[in-house]
C-alpha cells in the first residue's frame, strides 16, 4: 500500500507565472466573493492600535509580571489574533540578515529552488500550494516552511544550502 500522498495535479510555480508576463491572475487563484474576507467599515474616530506587548516580561523575576505579559499575549492572541512585540532579543541586523536571505533564495533559478520542493505530506519545503483537493482556489504566492522545533520534525534535507549562508 502506498501511503505517501502526492500532489493530485501539477505544481506551478506562482513566481514562474508572475514572471511570465501574464496581464491577469488566472482563475485558480480567485476566491469566490462568497469566500473572500469581508472588511467592515473602521469609523476613523476610533482608537485602533494594534497590540503592542513588550516581551522583557516574560524573563522578569517577578511572577506578576510575567502573568501579565503572558495575559497580553493571550489577550491579543483571542481579540486580534496577532501583535506586535518590542524587546524581543533578536537583534535586528540578524532580522535582516534573515530577511536577504531569503530574498536571495526566491531569486535563484527555479531548477535550484525545486530541489527542496515540499509534498502534501508534510508542506516543508519550497512550495506554491496547501491542501490536496484537485482544482482547489491557490493561493498567490509561493512560500518556503521549515520545522525548527520539536527537534525530531526537523528535516535538514530540506534546509537550503544555497545561498551559502542560508543553513547558518
């Protein structure tokens, strides 16, 4: 029996089509109008900031005040369903480093970025699509998933080795 789930048509390659020079989205990217979000009015009279949670407190030693942020966190997690966070140790020039990266990796040549393509199996890898159903709406982008975390996901076959940098 075989049990590894193949894609059920083709992949194409949205970056590929993007490149193609096509003067319209094709269909299979469309969401109906029934299934697109549906964005109500903001009086622009309302305060509406996004949450801002500051992450030092959560290595406070005071246990109130871990309780708190972790409070924040949920809070922002239920009403928004994200935030965004100050004081979160990552040092910025290793965001950006992360963020070239990656950009160096969607500019190679697609031969290159096929080698890590993913499968419905596990979605890691280079990818176009989520899901298996056949004739599914795609969406318009191409993406690349990595498990990191638990250790026993992590798959190093589909850790890019080039850029050179890019496993670091």
């Amino acid at each position: 029996m075989n049990c590894v789930q193949e894609w059920p048509e083709p992949i194409v390659r949205v970056q590929s089509l993007a490149d193609s020079g096509l003067n319209h989205i094709p269909d299979r990217y469309v969401k109906p109008m029934t299934e697109r979000p549906v964005v109500e009015p903001i009086d622009v009279t309302d305060d509406v900031d996004i949450p801002l949670i500051d992450l030092a407190g959560l290595f406070s030693s005071d246990p109130d005040t871990v309780r708190v942020t972790k409070n924040q966190v949920s809070e922002a997690c239920q009403v928004w369903g994200f935030f965004q966070v100050v004081n979160h140790g990552v040092e910025p020039e290793l965001m950006d480093q992360a963020q070239q990266t990656w950009r160096d990796f969607f500019h190679l040549p697609m031969e290159n970025k096929q080698k890590y393509g993913n499968s419905p199996r596990t979605y890691e890898g280079y990818g176009s699509r989520l899901g298996v159903e056949k004739g599914a709406i795609l969406d318009w982008s191409d993406y690349y998933f990595l498990h990191y975390l638990p250790p026993a996901l992590k798959d190093y076959s589909k850790w890019p080795d080039q850029p050179p940098h890019h496993r670091y």
